[in-house]
C-alpha cells in the first residue's frame, strides 16, 4: 500500500497508510478529538534496584 504524510499544526509530521490518514482526516474535521484536548495523564515513577 502507498505512504502518504498527514499533519496537523500542532503535532509532528508523521507517515501512514492511506487508510488511516483518511480516517485521521475525517477525525480531525469532525472534531472527534476534542473531547481529549484537556485530558492529562501524570506518569508514575519507579525506582528499581539491582540485587
């Protein structure tokens, strides 16, 4: 299958099948994303020892 790019402003250019750039195009026009926009994750440290 053929690569094609896909690109937001504010997200790094990435490459992908054409599948998934036209169902992140049609994503993106409907605003499917928006909802997640706000969402923050903390990430956990962990600390391991070597015995």
């Amino acid at each position: 299958m053929n690569k094609r790019k896909f690109h937001q402003s504010n997200c790094k250019e990435e490459t992908a099948s054409a599948w998934l750039v036209s169902l992140l195009k049609f994503a993106s026009e409907i605003e499917y994303f928006k909802a997640l926009k706000g969402f923050y994750l903390s990430m956990i440290k962990k600390h391991y020892i070597i015995y």
